[in-house]
C-alpha cells in the first residue's frame, strides 16, 4: 500500500507553533519577487499583522533601538538588522524562497514557507521565520544563540542584550548517517571538530560522537524493523489505513564553545507510529584539554553545595513560570546528564518527565556565578 507523507511534518523538538504561523506560511506562494523579497507576501502579512515596535537592545554594549515583534513570548528580530548591527550576511534567494545568514563559520538557512530551517547542511527545528512587509523575521534567541552569541532580558529597562561569544578556535562541520526508503527513515546528524590546537584531544572527542552516533543507528534501525512489522500487519489487517513513514532522526546542537569546552545535545526523535513520536535528548560536555567528558559537579566548579544550588535553581523557576507538573519536583541525582549554555549550566526535564507533552522539554539554567562563593 502506499503510504501518504503529511505535507508539513511535526516535531516534538518544535515549540509549539501558533496556527496563524503555519497558516501564513501555507498562504505564501510561488509568485514573482516584489521589492527584493519574493511575492505571496502580502498574504503572509495580512494574515499575520505582526506588532512590530522599537525595542531596546545593548548590543556588544552598544544601546539602540531596533524593530522587533513579539510573538507568543519569542522576540522576532528583521534579517536586515542582523546584517546592520551584527555585521552578519545576509540574503534572500527567490528561487527556493529562503533567508540565509552568514557568518562566524556557519551557514543557517531560513524557509518561511515550510516553517524549516537548516544549520551548516542540517536541519534543525524551531519557530518558523514569517515575513512581513516585504522583511523576513527570525526568532531572535533560536537564531543568534546557534550563530554563537549570547541572549539576555533587563526586565527593568526592558532591554535585550546580545553579546558576541569568545568561542574556542575551532570549526565544526557535520556528517550523517542517511538511510531512507519509502517506508522509513534514520537519519543521524552529528558533529566533527577541526583546527582546534590539541589534535589528539579532538580525535579523542571525533571518535566518541562517531561512535555513538553510530550505536544510536544500530539501535534505531532495530527499532524501525519491528515496528514496520507491526504497521504492515496493522496495514494489511485494515486496508484504508495509510501510515505516515516510520523515522528515527538524530539533531545535534552545540550549546557552549568557550574556555576550552564544548557542550552538546543529541535531540533523538523516534516516530513508531501511534498519535506522535518521542524524543530522547543525549548530552555531552568535553574538556577539550584531554578529550574527556566533564561531570556535573566538575561542571559546577567542584562546588560542595551543586545539587542544593541546582535544585533550588530549579524550583525557583518552576514556580516564576508557573509550571504544572504532572508529579512533584524531587531534585535531581549527581549523575544527571546536563549541559551548558553561556554562562550556565543546563538541565532539561524529559518528554513526561515532569511536565506535558505539550511543553517540551523545558530548560532550567543555574548561573556560573552560583558556584563561586
């Protein structure tokens, strides 16, 4: 039987998108281009009517006012602004109807049409970009933090900061593990490291993500063989029924490239069929030093108190954004995985873990500075 491909595909690792969003992005069509970005915009905009304002930004401690748009709490900032401020590249292409910015070793490539995105050849997910008056948005944090700056709000003054990260000197590129058929998908990105100093420590570090990129493969092809199984037999036992491909994808995302660390996650998506799929988010934190994996209290500069401090960190938070759990907060152990951002360290709860599908996985950052005293 053949099967049907939905024509916009969801992803657990996609916050939650607002149905004016996807609307606007299905009403923009293959027209001409008008005004240097391409035509079908006038129905993204009207359909959209973004709020776009002045807002303040300390921009590398430079204060201005740039034009921005809030959007179900994410700040969308314009291309142009990126290109005027940041001094990023940045260009709109007519004939695939894509953003792309450049800059600081990487390519991110921007199709408001499909809401997709893809980051130095992968394919990442997030809020989709929208165009409005003939100006491509992005969400500001999902962007910029992936192009190697750092995000911060003065509730006070109400003004965002956007500070250029002192990354380590090095590139990293992508390879995959790729193999689709009709019927179902692995396909695993993970990253390699080049040009960093310590040679033997990045081959050290190079072999650990390949092979577990690669056992991550193994297991995941075990898992689509049994469930197509399963969803043949389901198939031939109801022969109107028409499952989507069965997927095991693997995103990765650099989330800290300073002091001689890096820190990742695998976001691991399975959909197995059933109502939707679920996601595992493997982590790693190296020093780059020695090739090997940091712990959580090394991490937290051996401090005594890091468990303490992480979980009133967390509890503190769950209570300001006033989260619903579906059981209580109990703290967590040494041995939880973590990673890091710019200035902190990092822990997400699981898909059900503690919250709702719905959520996501919500992510909960102690300050460096915590672990100083």
């Amino acid at each position: 039987m053949k099967r049907m491909k939905p024509a916009l595909k969801a992803h657990p690792n996609m916050p939650k998108k607002i149905a004016a969003l996807v609307t606007a992005a299905l009403l923009v069509v293959s027209t001409p281009a008008v005004g240097g970005i391409a035509g079908g915009v006038a129905a993204a905009a009207e359909s959209q009517q973004l709020n776009v304002t002045s807002q303040p930004y300390n921009i590398n401690g430079v204060l201005s006012n740039v034009p921005s748009a809030n959007v179900e709490g994410n700040t969308y900032i314009g291309i142009r602004v990126l290109n005027e401020t940041l001094g990023l590249g940045t260009s709109w292409d007519p004939k695939t109807r894509s953003v792309t910015v450049t800059g600081r070793d990487r390519t991110f490539v921007a199709s408001p049409d499909d809401g997709s995105y893809t980051l130095n050849g992968q394919v990442i997910y997030g809020n989709p970009a929208i165009i409005e008056n003939d100006t491509a948005y992005l969400p500001l944090r999902f962007v910029l933090e992936r192009m190697g700056y750092g995000i911060s709000y003065d509730h006070g003054s109400k003004t965002v900061g956007i500070d250029t990260i002192q990354e380590n000197a090095l590139s990293i590129e992508t390879s995959t593990i790729n193999k689709v058929t009709q019927e179902q998908s692995l396909i695993i990105h993970y990253p390699v490291i080049s040009g960093y100093e310590n040679a033997e420590s990045q081959t050290k570090v190079n072999d650990f993500l390949k092979k577990e990129a690669e056992a991550y493969a193994v297991t995941g092809q075990q898992a689509l063989s049994q469930a197509q199984k399963d969803v043949s037999e389901l198939e031939d036992a109801n022969p109107d029924l028409a499952m989507p491909p069965l997927s095991f994808e693997g995103t990765y995302t650099i989330t800290y490239n300073e002091d001689n660390r890096l820190s990742l996650y695998v976001d691991y998506y399975t959909y197995l069929g059933g109502a939707h799929g679920m996601t595992e988010r493997v982590s790693y934190t190296f020093d780059l030093k020695t090739g090997e994996q940091l712990s959580l209290r090394e991490a937290a500069n051996n401090h005594e108190n890091y468990l303490n401090i992480i979980n009133a960190s967390i509890r503190e938070q769950i209570k300001e954004r006033k989260l619903l759990l579906l059981n209580p907060f109990e703290g967590i152990a040494s041995d939880r995985p973590f990673y890091l951002k710019h200035g902190a360290v990092v822990i997400s709860f699981g898909q059900y873990e503690y919250t709702a599908y719905a959520e996501g996985m919500p992510e909960f950052l102690t300050s460096f500075l915590a672990f100083s005293e």
